[in-house]
C-alpha cells in the first residue's frame, strides 16, 4: 500500500501503465498462439498429410504465411463468438488470402470446426472426414499447400481453420 501521496500517484501511473500495455501483449500471444495450439497445430497437420498419403496423394506444404491467416481467423471466430467461412462483415477466404496479399494460387478452399473435447484433433479431423464438403478439401488431389490455425474461445472451445491451396508446380 501507498503511504504517500507521491507513492499512490506513482502506484496509479503503474497501474495505468500496465493496463494500457496488457491488451497489446495479450493480443501478441495469442496471435503467435501458445505452446499447447502450436502442437496441437503440427499434430493435426501430420495426421492430415498422413490422411491424404493413406488416399494416394501428395502430403501438403506447411505455409508459415498461410498459417498466419487461418490463426488470425480462428481467433477472431473465437473472439467475436462466430463460426462461419464468411466473417460477419462478409470476407471469405479468398477475400482474407488477397488482403494478406497471397497471390500465385489457382484453387483455394478452407476447413474450420470447433470442439470441446478431450482428443480435439481426433474430433476435428474424423468431422471433417465425414462432411463431404470437408471431406473434398482435405482429400483434394490438386492442393499442394496449406496452413493451419487454432484458437481458444474465452468458453476454453478450440476453434480450427484450415487453408488449402493450389500453387503451380515448380521445375
């Protein structure tokens, strides 16, 4: 406890001071995602390219840049209490992928799911196996990239979003 004036000034601009820096820090972690999201990330991303090696077809390139995008998404389903392709204000994920202005792609689609759940990647991935439209996304013959983003719903809920691109082939 302040004893003076000049302490409880002091005491009150900390206070200030942290208050206004909080959200800046708060909003940085989870951007980057945490230590539990970020291996929660990889696991999924593993068992998809194990999925499609499973159906014959070539394992997706992990996009750090597309990565960024599907987080940012998740974390604003997460933050604005939605789950949808399209955000409130109407982007879609080609409309999110030009923004951040990721060009060169001929073919683009998106997977998201929300669970709850103990095994969440377990959950995520056999809901996405058994939706057709999900199911068409993930076992697509011509994607050959992708990036994956997770986020937590203030309820604790994981919200997930997955890109998936086509780039030309390289010689």
């Amino acid at each position: 406890m302040p004893r003076t004036p000049l302490q409880a000034l002091g005491f009150l601009l900390g206070l200030w001071l942290a208050l206004q820096l909080l959200p800046g820090v708060v909003r940085t972690a989870r951007a980057g995602g945490d230590d539990e999201t970020a291996r929660l990330e990889a696991a999924l991303f593993e068992a998809v390219n194990q999925t499609r090696t499973r159906h014959n077809l070539i394992p997706l390139r992990r996009s750090p840049e597309l990565d960024r995008i599907a987080r940012a998404h998740s974390a604003d389903m997460a933050r604005r209490g939605y789950l949808a392709h399209d955000t409130p204000e109407g982007a879609n994920p080609v409309d999110r992928l030009r923004q951040a202005r990721v060009d060169g792609f001929s073919l683009a689609a998106e997977n998201i799911g929300q669970t709850d759940r103990r095994d969440p990647n377990r959950e995520i991935l056999e809901g996405w196996l058994a939706s057709p439209v999900h199911r068409r996304n993930l076992l697509s013959a011509p994607f050959n990239t992708s990036g994956l983003g997770i986020a937590r719903t203030p309820g604790g809920a994981l919200i997930y979003t997955q890109l998936y691109l086509t780039y030309p082939r390289q010689p």
